[in-house]
C-alpha cells in the first residue's frame, strides 16, 4: 500500500508556508494503516481548525493505493478533481469535501466522502493544484481542464516523468510572458497491474 496527497493553501506568503508545513506534519503523523483517507481528513481537519486563522482553509485530497486489491481509496478536501486517464478516455472524480480548517467537524465529517475507484494496468492518476488549470497568458486565457485532458489522454503510453515533464513545457509555453500567480503542483501517478 502506499499513498499520496497534494495540498493548497487558500492564501499567500509566510502564513501559508507554515500553515503547510503543519499539514505535512500532521498527514504524516496520522497516515497510518489502519486509518482510511477519510478518517485521516476527519483528524487533520479537527487539529487545523484550532490551529488556523479563521479566514485561512486548505485544500487536500488523500489517496491510498492498494496494489493487493487493485483499488484506490480516494477522498477529497474541497481539492480540484482527481483525473484518471486509460486508453484515451479520462475519468473524473469528485468526492464530496469541504477544505480543512473551514468548519471544527461537525459539518465537515457529515460532508466528505471517500470512493474507491479500481485500478487498471497503465491507468494514470493525475493529482493537481489550480495552479494548473487556471494559469492564464497574456490574454488572460485560462489554462483550463481541457488542455491538460489532452496531453493526459494523448500521452498514455509514456512514462509518468516525461507526461509530467510534457505538461510543464505545455504550460510554460501557454504562459509565455505572462506571470505565474498561483503554486503549480502537479503529481503523476502510472499504475502496473498483473490484470
């Protein structure tokens, strides 16, 4: 088993730095494996709420691969969707989830949900910040869902590194000259399954 998470920040500067690196801390402390995605957030989100400004939130999705059952076990933070791309077709999933910090936990635990969703041999699991998707260019174009849709979907016989190395020259380019405003993550993940 193995998982992998991918964080946003609602604002900018120090606050946000520090305010990261207590969810780094915390995802790493309450990641063990005999808690799911969901009671992990469910954790995270009660200890952020006491230790956050009240107009600060973050954004997380948590997904914890199990090899032995194919399947990944997925929950959402109010983080952007989770792409899924086999075969040229690309698959969405958006769980339903609140950011952390935004609610003490009454809400908030009636409200996130965890899916499983099965793994395929050469499925490509996409993780990403809207950094991605709402990087603009000059003409003030976003980015968007679309674009990275393509590459995602045109790309799945290659290695994840070169997809992701694809995906920054790609959003480089429709940049251009315009300044990057918002954090880029992007997190690729290549399933190889015996099916």
């Amino acid at each position: 088993m193995g998982g992998r998470s991918v964080g946003d920040v609602s604002g900018k500067g120090l606050s946000a730095s520090l305010y990261m690196s207590k969810l780094q801390t915390m995802m790493q402390l309450y990641c063990t494996e005999d808690r799911s995605p969901k009671e992990v957030l469910t954790e995270v989100n009660k200890k952020i709420f006491a230790a956050i400004g009240k107009n600060w939130f973050i954004t997380v999705p948590i997904a914890l691969f199990d090899t032995s059952k194919n399947s990944v076990a997925f929950c959402r933070a109010g983080h952007t969707e989770l792409l899924v791309a086999n075969a040229d077709t690309i698959t969405t999933y958006r769980p339903e989830g609140i950011g952390v910090g935004l609610e003490k936990g009454d809400v908030f635990d009636s409200i996130i949900e965890q899916i499983e969703i099965p793994i395929h041999n050469n499925d490509l699991f996409a993780f990403f910040s809207d950094g991605v998707n709402e990087s603009m260019n000059e003409k003030e174009e976003q980015y968007g869902i679309e674009r990275l849709n393509e590459i995602l979907k045109n790309n799945g016989n290659s290695h994840a590194d070169s997809i992701l190395r694809g995906i920054v020259n790609f959003l480089t380019e429709f940049r251009s000259t315009a300044e990057q405003h918002d954090d880029i993550t992007l997190v690729l993940i290549k399933a190889s399954t015996n099916q």
